[in-house]
C-alpha cells in the first residue's frame, strides 16, 4: 500500500520514481552515510537501496524506537536520521535484501511530496476511492477495541495471545512497512484494483503505474517488485503476491492476471504462512476453473 501511495503522487506529479533521498529529504541526507543518499524512491520500494533490515528488531532498539516523540511524521524523520546516519548497509541479495528501513524511507518520501501524513494519505488516497471503510493502523484487537481478531504466536512450544496493550505494536516509526490492518472484504478490494489495473479496467490508476508497480527493476518476471512480488508458475503464468506478518498474524494477495483471478487469506496466527498459500491454491483452483469453464 506504500508503494501504491508512491505511485499515486507520482502519477501526481509529486514525486518521480527517481527521485533520491537527497531530493526529497535533504535534511535526512545531510546525516546520512554516503551509500544512502542517492537511493531512489523506485530502488527503496524495490529493496535495492541496500537499506538496513529492521526485521528483527532487538528489545532494546524497540524500545528507543517507540520512545520517539511527537507527530507520526516527526518520528518516522527521527529514526531515519539515526538508523541512516549509523546503520551499515544491508548487502544481502534476494529475501536477504528485504528492508523495512527502506518503506519507512519511502513512506517519509511520500508525506513530504504530498504534505501530509501517511496515515491520512492511505486513508484518502486508496480508503476512500476503493471504499476500504475498515481501514486502521495497528493490531486490531486494542483495549478499546477488544472484539476485534486477537493475533497468536507460538512460544516455548504453547501458542499464546497477543495482549491487548500496545507492547508487541510496530514502532510507528516503521508503520509505512506494514501496519495497516482492514477486514478481508477490504482486503479483497484492495487486491481486486491491482487486478484492474493490470487487465486495463477501471482503477485508481492508469494501467501503466500497475505495470511499474509490478515489474522488477531490472525486468524479467521474478523477483522483488515495487511492493509486491513476481514469479513464474506452470499452472498460472506469472503470478503478482504479497505476504507478511507483524508475528502474530499473517496476510497473503495472489494475483493471476492472465485468468483474472485475485485471491487474498489472512489468518490470526503469525505462524500460517503455509496454510495461507494452501488456502489461496485451493482457492484458486476452485475459481478458476469455474472462470475458464465461463470463458470457454
């Protein structure tokens, strides 16, 4: 959704994709170590910026992170002046290049462009227009909300329940890497529009910006996109997928345009990567069978 929300102010005028960290945030770039500041909007949404990790995160940097003050925006700022300013970069290649540094980077990019938080950006600029009315931050379930999912983990060999505090949130400085949370029919607008665009119906956006967000950088069709992920499949051609975990739930998108098929699962358990990508192919091939039965 960061990445749609940088396409959307591309498509704006706002931004370009090869606008670097040095154009958008000069403030940031000044503490920056050299390798960071030319790292451009396209190369952080794509994890080729060679930006730190942050996908595990020691108790104690939790801590400091969330000891951040004031505004979203002023916090995501802060952080990335430090982390850039002191981390090494990330050389890793493949699943090993993946950084939520980079989309918090991108995120902060975005609201400067556009004059507004991420938060307000999402809600406006991809809630609204798709009638995504769930649209939150954070874990659902919440003192005030105590209804909604509660997320599970497994630890010591139990599996438990996430509290209802506010201690296993993400720092909000790294919100724009997946902090989002919806109903699973939100979920599944979300996934429907990207199918759209890419068939070239009617979307938020004209179909070329699905195509960058879809493609990687260096071509070909597997790999890392902007925000999501392709790979090749006997069964389905090439298939667009997003999938992540906050640790105490999982959510899956899998796109296959050439049968104009979107599918998305979640489930309440950090550990159900596995059950998610069974849950999509038998979704799938219950769906598509009926559509190429239709199209037939």
């Amino acid at each position: 959704m960061t990445a749609t929300l940088a396409a959307i102010a591309v498509h704006k005028g706002q931004l370009k994709w090869t606008t670097s960290i040095a154009d958008a945030l000069p403030a940031i770039a000044e503490k920056a170590l050299p390798e960071y500041r030319a790292a451009t909007l396209e190369q952080l949404l794509a994890h080729e910026a060679k930006m730190p990790a942050y996908t595990q995160i020691s108790p104690q940097r939790d801590e400091r992170m969330k000891a951040l003050k004031g505004t979203p925006t002023d916090q995501r700022l802060a952080f990335l002046a430090e982390a850039l300013g002191t981390e090494r970069p990330n050389y890793g290649s493949g699943a090993a290049a993946y950084s939520n540094v980079g989309y918090a980077a991108a995120g902060a990019m975005v609201e400067r462009a556009a004059g507004a938080p991420w938060e307000e950006l999402l809600r406006r600029e991809i809630g609204r227009p798709l009638a995504m009315k769930s649209l939150g931050f954070g874990y659902p379930a919440t003192a005030e909300t105590p209804n909604q999912p509660r997320g599970h983990s497994e630890s010591g060999g139990r599996v438990v329940e996430l509290p209802l505090d506010e201690s296993r949130q993400l720092a909000v400085c790294l919100w724009p890497a997946g902090a989002a949370h919806c109903s699973i029919g939100d979920l599944a607008l979300y996934a429907a529009d990207h199918l759209n665009g890419l068939r070239d119906r009617r979307a938020m956006l004209p179909q070329a910006m699905y195509q960058r967000l879809h493609r990687p950088l260096g071509g070909g069709d597997d790999g890392f996109t902007l925000g999501w992920g392709v790979r090749p499949d006997k069964r389905w051609g090439v298939t667009h997928f997003g999938a992540g975990s906050g640790g105490w739930f999982f959510a899956r998108i899998e796109i296959v345009p050439d049968h104009d098929a979107a599918v998305v699962a979640a489930s309440n358990s950090g550990q159900a990567a596995d059950a998610t990508k069974e849950l999509i192919t038998e979704l799938l091939e219950e769906f598509v069978a009926h559509y190429d039965g239709d199209r037939r």
